[in-house]
C-alpha cells in the first residue's frame, strides 16, 4: 500500500459531494470589487490531480477542502467532485471541528480528478486590534504549566509539540529577541513574524512535505508550510499556544495594510498587493491571544489572533480558513491510501476570486 499526500451543530451551509466527471465552474457573478467593510464574497475552485503508472485496484481518500462556517465566514456552497464513479464521499468532523470527506474508489483507475468548488463570504476580524494592550506572554506561559488540581485550558494542546512541529531548541534562542519580559503577547508575536519574513526566503521547491523542521529552519528558506511551522514551533517553544491554518488567499489581497497593521486596517492604506502562496493551498498559524482587544472572544476562533508569515501580515478578508490543527498532517487538503499505481504524478491547481461583496454591505 502507498501513501499520497498533496501540499497541502450550529447552522452550516449547503455542502453537497457529487461523484462526476469534473468541467469547469462558470463564475457565480460577475467579478465584483470588496465592500466598504472589507467584507468580500469568494470563489473557490481548488483541482487536485493524481496520474499513476500503473492501475490502482482501491483507494481511500480523506479530504480537507470544505471551509470553515462561523461568525466571520459564512459558507454558503460547497461542491466536492470526483472523476470516477463511487458513491456519495462520506462527511464527517475531526477532532478539532473541521469538516472532513471520506472517499473510497474500489474500482480500477490510472488517474483521479477532485475538485473542491465554494462559496464563501469573508469578514475582517482584527480591524481594531490593539497589539500593545494585551496580556505579557510570559504571564500566559505560566498560566498553561501544569500544576495539580487547577482547570484545564484547552488551548494548552496547541503549547506541545507535534510530528511536523517538534521541540527546537534554536528555535527558542531565535525567538527570545522579540519576547522580552512582560511584552504583550500579540505585539511580541507580530514582531517575530517581520522577523521571519525579513530573514526567510520564499522558494518554491525548496522544500517537501517531509523536509524536517530543523533543516527549513536552518536553511531559511522554504514555502508556506515551513513559515507557518517556523513559527508555530518558536512560539510553542514559548510555552504559548499556536495552531496551524490551511486555507487560501486571494492573489490580490482586497484590502491589503502595510505589514505593521492588519489587512483589513483603517489605518492601511488599501493597495493591489500581489500575495505570496496564492496559487494553491496556503497555510498561516494563529496565537493563543485572550483579553487583547481587537481579538474575537466567542466562537469557535475566540482568543485566537491570525498571523501569516509568508506575506508578513494580519490576515483580513483575503484569507479562507478551511482547517485549522496541530501542524500539516492534521489539515492536509487530501491524503490517501493506495493498493497499487507505481509511481504517480501530482497537479494542483487553486482559482480565488472575488464575485462579490458580503451580504450586509450589498442589501
């Protein structure tokens, strides 16, 4: 059996999994600008394509590619298609809330197609951030260590290591610049963000999903999955909380900020920024960040503070959250079981687009 791996009870929207051949998605709209609110309403259309030397007599699929649905994203469509015939894919929920599709193919194939087309609106969530006015990250730290008889803080999880994102002690020594003692915690997390960017080089190829943490960190250079790990694992090394996201972005962030401030900031200056990773799946991490202002305090996100270190900012309306875990290997887009095949060949290809304003700023 082989391995394959791509890089990458409240309400919820209309999500349908079809077993067809899969044709291209006729735009919904026409193409719209962003709201006045930097609210946006997205197309999504993320292809997935495996070809295999030799026939594949069964595979099983496990999927990541339905987005979230809370307060700040709403998820109004959600298609999943698959080349060969094979029944209804099978949804369920992981561990951490995501939505997930089970596919199985029984029948004998040399080549599978999946597509994974939404529909979503985006709502900024940081626009009135106040970095500076959180708690110190040390004060944190401390409330997350194990002590007898005290409550237990679900965040603390996202505090441990994980098979992508294991303990580093370098990664501790590179970060400690940033956090001096009794430094908010979102400022001083902003902070090692810039870091990384102005010291990291984005390169395509220059990594796979199985390049250790350490040899991307001591190269300095790699590809969103290696930012979002770099990171995550110098803040957990912290003590602090950090969870990875996969989603996507806009090529064009609609309402981009200069990287001191949100993307979906009054204060920035909105530009036609030309993001990083836009062209497939993108991954960027959160930091456990409670009683800062500017950050949510309910929902399913509440307490977590996005940052996206590929392209040095705080992520607004650009950015669709599909997944959020530990590391890569708890969101992967589509990973799967083999029986045969040989050696294989792997396209991807994401389409973002902007169709429309959210709902509120177009009534």
């Amino acid at each position: 059996m082989s391995h394959l791996a791509t890089d990458h009870s409240a309400p919820q929207a209309t999500a349908t999994a079809t077993a067809t051949a899969t044709a291209p998605v006729e735009p919904l709209v026409p193409a719209m600008p962003a709201a006045s609110d930097g609210s946006v309403t997205l197309e999504v259309v993320h292809d997935t394509h495996y070809r295999y030397r030799t026939a594949v007599s069964l595979a099983h699929h496990l999927a990541h590619l339905q987005p979230l649905h809370d307060a700040h994203q709403q998820l109004h469509a959600f298609a999943l298609q698959v080349s060969r015939e094979l029944g209804t894919p099978r949804l369920s929920q992981d561990a951490y809330g995501n939505a997930q599709h089970h596919i199985s193919l029984a029948r004998a194939h040399t080549s599978l197609t999946v597509r994974a087309a939404s529909r979503v609106t985006v709502r900024p969530r940081f626009g009135a951030l106040q970095p500076e006015a959180g708690p110190a990250w040390d004060m944190l730290a401390r409330q997350l260590r194990y002590v007898a008889g005290n409550g237990f803080q679900p965040a603390v999880e996202f505090a441990l290591p994980s098979p992508y994102v294991p303990r580093l002690a370098a990664l501790r020594a590179w970060a400690d610049a940033d956090f001096s003692p009794g430094r908010p915690v979102a400022a001083a997390a902003i902070a090692l963000m810039h870091r990384l960017y102005a010291e990291f080089r984005y390169e395509s190829r220059s990594t796979d999903i199985d390049t250790p943490l350490a040899q991307a960190f001591a190269q300095r250079r790699g590809v969103c999955q290696d930012f979002a790990h770099v990171l995550a694992g110098a803040l957990r090394m912290l003590g602090l909380p950090a969870r990875y996201v996969s989603g996507y972005l806009l090529t064009h962030s609609p309402n981009s900020a200069p990287p001191s401030a949100p993307d979906d900031s009054p204060d920035g200056a909105p530009e036609e920024a030309t993001m990083v990773g836009a062209d497939a799946s993108h991954a960027w991490v959160q930091v456990w960040c409670p009683s800062t202002p500017g950050v949510p305090a309910e929902g399913p996100a509440a307490h977590w503070l996005d940052l996206d270190p590929t392209n040095d900012m705080v992520p607004g309306s650009g950015h669709v959250r599909v997944a959020v875990g530990r590391d890569f290997g708890d969101v992967t887009p589509l990973r799967g079981v083999i029986r045969g095949g040989g050696r294989h060949a792997l396209e991807v290809g994401v389409s973002t687009r902007v169709v429309g304003p959210g709902p509120a700023a177009a009534a």
